[in-house]
C-alpha cells in the first residue's frame, strides 16, 4: 500500500513538473520566434503578454492537463451552494488573498533589506503596462479558468481518495508554487487551500472559477483602471515632487489630481473593509473547515502517511522545481 501510493504521488507530482518545463521551454521558443519574425510585436509589451500568455494556456497548460487526467482520478460528490454563500466565500477568499499579500510584501521587503536592493513583484510591473482590456482577458478570464481546471479538478480528484486534507493542502502548495515567485506564492496559496476546500466539498467548478475571476478582476484589472482612471501615481509623483522641490508652480497639477486621489482612496478603504470582513468571517467559520478522513487503509499508515506523499521523486522535483525558480528571481 505505501508503495503504491507513493507511486501515485509521484507520478502526480512529475505530470505537472513536465508541464512546467514545457511552459518555460515553449515560451522561450515562442519568444525566439517571435523576435526573429515579429520583432515589432515582441518589443510591445502588450503584445508580447498575449503571446507568451497563448502560448501558457493554449499549448502548454493543455498538455500539463492531458499529462495529469492519464493518473486515475475519484470524482467528488456535487453539492450546492447558495448565492449568499459564494458571497461569503469571496469574502473570505479576498481576505485570505490580503493577507498572503501583507505577508509576502513583508517577506520580499525584508529579503530586500537583506540583499541591500528592493525585490520587485514581476506581475505589478507587467499588469501596469498592458492594455486594461488585455489585463482583462488574461487574467480575469483565460487565467482562472485554465488554474481552477488544473489545480482543483484535476488535481483534487487524484488525490482526494488519500484524503480531504491532502488534496486540499496539495491544491494551495501546487497552486502557490506555480506562480513561480514569493509575492505570488504568499498570496496565491491560502486562496488556493480555500478554493481547495470549496472544491472538494461542492465538486462544482463554476463556483472556484467564479471566485478565482472575482479576486482576479479585483486586483487586477480594477485595481490598475482605478489608478489609471483617477491619476493616483501621476499625483503622488506630484506631491512628492512638490515637497522635494517646495516649487508652488506644481500646486496647480497637484490640485488637479486630488479628486482623482480622493477617489481611489475611497476604492482602497473599500478593499480593507472587504479583506476586513472576509479575515473576520474565515474566524468566525473556522470550526466549518473539517475535511473528512482518508480511507481506512490509507489512515492505517499513520504519521508515515505524510511522508509517503511528500517523500517521492516526483512531488519533491516539482516543489524543488518551482523553489529554485523562486530564489533565482529573488537574487535578481
């Protein structure tokens, strides 16, 4: 039995770490390709996102997903939830994404201070450079939909015979890492056990895609059209160029720009009550979070049971995979 089920792990665990090479090794070619042939669209930052992105979930995403459907799968019981609900649950989904956010920023700041220089977030210097409608596309519907297939579907269901907890745990691990840096990693895995949950006790992917899209169209397309839209950076530049300089002739573009800052930090105060409220229903929901027990065979192996998951070669070359992606772009 322990052989066995290392066995399957393992072959889990090699499934995506394919799909990830082939990822990197597909958009290094595309990007080759399209430098020689298109070098106009390539120097675009628009378009070179969609074809590195088409590339990801059209070639690439679709064949890390026929790797893993050839393991065997359980299907999970469907269940219903009510609208009232899935407001709870983006509640809770946004204020776990939050904090993973705070804890990264926090991570990566003092990593920075460490290494004496800042570490950037690649994807809030990416997103504030595309077209609103691009951002849009990408990552509020291509983005969630491709994720929530590969990482609680498909995944889930390979594991959940082992256990609620392990498919659960394995869906945010799998999910956090695949985003490949630590500011992603930070918020994408508690979102990612929660969807996790949400999944294996629904077996509904409309309701993880739909809270995936929201928490996506939230941070960012909302995000960078509010700060596009109201002028917020070109007025902090300006206010800090106002007090570095005490130059008066800047009040009048100051003063031009304050609406557009009273509003956006009406939409941010917006946000914290939103991360506010999901953090204090996920407290008061805390005792709902059981998962149900694995197969009797599989809880006969006890405290080995865990390291026969984690201790094979597939799931330890994927998580060291994604790790040493992580550390490289850190030392950048």
């Amino acid at each position: 039995m322990e052989k066995e089920i290392r066995r399957h792990f393992s072959k889990i665990g090699f499934a995506y770490l394919a799909g990830s090479i082939v990822i990197y090794a597909v958009q290094f070619l595309a990007s080759m390709v399209g430098k020689k042939f298109v070098p106009g669209v390539m120097a675009d930052a628009n378009g070179s996102f969609i074809v590195l992105m088409l590339t990801m979930y059209g070639i690439s995403m679709p064949f890390m997903g026929w790797l893993v459907s050839r393991i065997p799968a359980q299907k999970i019981e469907e269940r219903k939830m009510t609208v009232g609900q899935w407001i709870i649950a983006f509640l809770m989904c946004y204020g776990l994404m939050y904090a993973g956010n705070l804890i990264g920023t926090a991570l990566t700041f003092g990593i920075g201070m460490v290494k004496g220089t800042g570490v950037d977030n690649p994807l809030v210097s990416t997103v504030m450079q595309l077209n609103p409608w691009v951002t849009f596309i990408i990552a509020v519907l291509i983005a969630p939909t491709a994720e929530e297939l590969l990482f609680r579907k498909l995944l889930t269901e390979r594991i959940v015979k082992y256990g609620e907890l392990a498919a659960v745990l394995a869906s945010g691990l799998f999910f956090g890492l695949f985003h490949g840096n630590l500011n992603q990693f930070s918020y994408a895995f508690l979102p990612g056990l929660f969807l996790g949950f949400i999944y294996v006790k629904t077996g509904k992917l409309r309701y993880t895609i739909g809270l995936h899209m929201a928490i996506n169209f939230i941070g960012s397309s909302l995000g960078t059209w509010m700060l596009r839209v109201t002028g917020y950076m070109d007025t902090m530049e300006t206010l800090t160029e106002f007090l570095n300089t005490k130059n008066l002739e800047v009040l009048a573009d100051l003063g031009n720009g304050i609406v557009g800052m009273f509003i956006f930090g009406s939409y941010a105060s917006l946000i914290l009550m939103m991360a506010g409220a999901g953090l204090i229903l996920t407290w008061l929901n805390r005792k709902k979070f059981v998962c149900c027990a694995p197969e009797e065979k599989v809880a006969s192996l006890g405290k080995k049971k865990a390291a026969v998951m984690i201790g094979n070669p597939g799931i330890l070359l994927y998580g060291a995979f994604w790790i040493g992606i992580m550390i490289w772009q850190l030392l950048q």
